[in-house]
C-alpha cells in the first residue's frame, strides 16, 4: 500500500515537472510572438512614415 502511494506521489510530481516546461515553453512563445507582432507594428509604422513622407 505504501509502495503504491509513493508511485502516484512521484507521478504528480512528474506531472508538475512537465506541466512547468509547458507552461515555460508557452510563456516563451508568447513573449516570442509579441516580439513579431512588435517589429511588424514597427515596419508598419515606418512604411507608413515614408508613404506620408515623415522620415524619422
């Protein structure tokens, strides 16, 4: 009985441990994704800029 609760006590603990890598790998994707949406903004912006003839 002992030996089957430390067995599940480690699968949580395995679970935790994964879910913490998911969790930073889609924190890391966001931050990623922000970055693009940033410099896509960014290029807009510029081209833009250069359409109206306002070079910065």
């Amino acid at each position: 009985c002992v030996s089957g609760m430390s067995i599940s006590g480690d699968a949580r603990l395995d679970d935790k441990k994964v879910s913490k890598e998911v969790y930073k790998q889609h924190v890391q994707n966001e931050k990623e994704r922000q970055e693009r949406t940033y410099q896509y903004l960014k290029t807009i912006d510029r081209k833009l800029d250069k359409a109206l003839g306002i070079d910065k």
